[in-house]
C-alpha cells in the first residue's frame, strides 16, 4: 500500500479561485454524489470549490464567495464543513469578525439546485457567549442532531446543537460550557468533536491549559442524558505524553473502535484508542517513531476508510511534506501502523503551508487530503482504490 500512486490537483488553478489564507476544510456529501472544500480567502470571505460525481463533464467548480452570496459577515477564523444526511443539508460554521459564531448552509432538494442560506449568529440565536478560535462542527445522525463547539477567552469549551423533528426541531440551543459543568480543566487550544454512531455517543477532545488531551463525552439516552468526564485527563489515564498542538479524534465503526491523535512536545504523533470489547481507554505510543516517520510541524488529521477497512493520519513534516500513516483492520490482532511516505512527494505537488485535511469518500472509493501551499494555493492529493 505504501506504493499507492497519489494524483496532485492544484484546485486553485483549475477552477480560477483565489488564493486561500488559512488552513482550508472539505467533506464529501455522499447522498448527493459531491464533494466540497471550503476555505478563508484573503478577503476575509468563505470560499468553497466541489466536485460532483456523475457520467459526465466530471470536473471541479468553483462556488464562489459563499459569505457574498449570502450576505454572511467576514471570517475571522477557518471555517469548518459537514454534511448532515439526515437533514439532507450541508453546513459550514465559522467564527466572524464580531467573534460570533456564523453558519451558512444548503439544502439538498429534488433538482439539486438549493441556494446556500446565511443561518444567521447561531451565538446570538442560541444566547451563548463569543468565542475565540476556530469552531469545530458535526452530525450526530442517530441522535438527529447537528453540533458545534468552541472556546470563549476564559477557555471554557462551549457547545450549540439543533435536534431534528417535528416537536424538538426549532432553533439553536446553547449546551453550556461544558467542561465547566462535568469539573474539567479550561482549554488552552481549539476543541474537536466527533460522533461514535455505533456506541450511540458524542465525543469532545482538547488541550487543557495544563497539555493533557481531555475528553467529554455524551451517551444518546431518553431523559437522564448528561455530559460526563472521567475525572482525569485521557493522556494521565493511559500514562500518554503531553500535548504540544490541539488534539482530534474520531470513530472508526467498521473496527468498533475510536481514536484520539496529537501532536506531542517531542514533535511526534501519539495515538490514543479505545476498544468497545475492552471498554478501556490505552495509549497507542508514537505513531511516527513505530513506523520510522519524520517529526511534525504541526496538529494531525485522523480519518477513517470504512469501504478499504482502513484508518489514516496525515501530517505535515518539519521538511514542509504532507506525510501519511495508515493502518488495515485485520481479522486477526497483530495488525500494524505502516508509513506511507511523503505523499507530496509521491504526487510531485509542492510544499504545504498550512495542515492538512483528509476525508474518504466512500461512494466514489477515493480518499482525498485538501491544504494551503507555499504558494497559498489550495491543493489536493487523492487516490482511487
């Protein structure tokens, strides 16, 4: 696998889009046969170029300015994407420079021609602090719920979420801050959030103010549903590193398994899992020096390939390299991290500039990693199975 043969795409370039100014975000929408990246131009607007699969004319377009098109106030933070099936809508979020947190959004419709939106401040909706950062967003679709976190300048971590249905479905609701309520530590970094559908939970990971990686997490229930914290910090629980850059995680259903990686002070990627046979959390160890990979300059990305039965980490190298680690669900235990190389490399595109951004879409059998180069560009790797 490591001899995979990447394909570069210089998005920018072929579509005409400008030029980007952070790290940009993509998701593939699996219903609608599309996939989008969505970025913070230099014009403090939302930008967003996507691909639709189909027999003809398959090539990528460029959305425009969604905040002009929309009428939304200028970005002050990266945006971040996601797909709500349930809803049949996509979703964008992003911090403004009123430090409130906006959204812009789309639904599909039988023509496929739905308009984006501007959803309004969902913090001024839902009656919730500003935040600080860059806000992390995601469905919960057994739940039939969509979710945002952030941090405020106290480093609270907060949540905003919306239920869908006839008689809870209505406006933003304000979670609280939620560390606050379960007694964890303030965050020194931006939070990250995830749904585990299989276990029927909702996961929050961050860097508190003293680097270790903490997690709330969420059972889906009927009346007595609360957020919970297991007292002490996950890297503390299974004897971990502490953290240099913001954490992030993910579940991995076809493996019954979910997986918190970061970047630790010693410049190398750490993993921490959790098996729903063993019920315990474990440290994983460094995932860079097991497979003889290159330091990191920067946060990892963790995604999964339920289609490949595979789970990646990207990278970006202190040699300016996207770099790749992966690893195969096996029948049997003994199944290992392998290093894919540098995938720039392998592509023959430039240098990154900002983090990467990885996702599967499985409908296509294709996995794709979306980044700002050197030349502030938005470029993307990808790979047909």
């Amino acid at each position: 696998m490591s001899k995979r043969q990447w394909e570069h795409n210089p998005l920018c370039q072929v579509t005409g889009a400008p030029a980007a100014a952070g790290k940009p975000d993509a998701y593939a929408w699996e219903k609608d046969n599309t996939q989008h990246i969505v970025y913070l131009g230099a014009d403090s607007h939302i930008h967003e170029i996507w691909y639709r699969k189909g027999l003809l004319d398959n090539k990528w377009n460029y959305g425009g300015s969604l905040s002009e098109k929309t009428g939304a106030p200028q970005a002050d933070s990266n945006p971040n994407g996601y797909v709500w099936e349930k809803d049949n809508s996509q979703h964008i979020i992003y911090r403004g420079t009123d430090n409130q947190i906006h959204e812009i959004w789309q639904r599909q419709n039988m023509l496929k021609t739905g308009e984006w939106e501007y959803g309004g401040s969902l913090t001024q909706r839902a009656n919730a602090p500003a935040g600080i950062g860059n806000p992390y967003a995601y469905a919960w679709e057994k739940d039939k719920s969509q979710h945002v976190i952030y941090r405020s300048a106290d480093g609270d971590v907060h949540e905003l979420w919306f239920e869908h249905g006839a008689v809870t479905s209505g406006d933003w609701k304000y979670g609280g801050a939620i560390n606050s309520k379960v007694g964890a530590l303030a965050a020194a970094g931006d939070p990250a959030g995830y749904a585990w559908e299989k276990d029927k939970t909702q996961h929050i990971v961050y860097r508190g103010t003293d680097n270790q990686v903490y997690e709330l997490w969420f059972r889906e229930g009927f009346i007595f549903s609360n957020w919970k914290y297991e007292k002490q910090p996950l890297t503390t629980m299974v004897g971990a590193p502490p953290a240099a850059g913001d954490p992030m995680g993910y579940a991995w259903e076809e493996d019954d398994t979910q997986h918190v990686v970061y970047l630790g002070q010693d410049d190398q990627i750490h993993e921490i899992y959790f098996k729903r046979s063993d019920k315990k959390w474990a440290y994983g160890g460094s995932m860079t020096q097991k497979v003889g990979a290159p330091p990191a300059a920067g946060n990892p990305m963790g995604y999964t390939w339920e289609d490949d039965n595979t789970q990646h980490i990207i990278y970006r190298g202190t040699d300016g390299h996207i770099h790749e680690l992966w690893q195969r669900k096996a029948l049997l235990s003994g199944h290992n991290w392998q290093y894919g190389g540098s995938l720039t490399e392998a592509a023959s595109a430039p240098l990154a500039e900002s983090d990467p951004f990885g996702f599967a879409w499985e409908k296509d059998d294709t996995q794709h990693i979306v980044y700002r180069g050197t030349d502030s560009m938005v470029h993307e790797l990808w790979y047909r199975k």
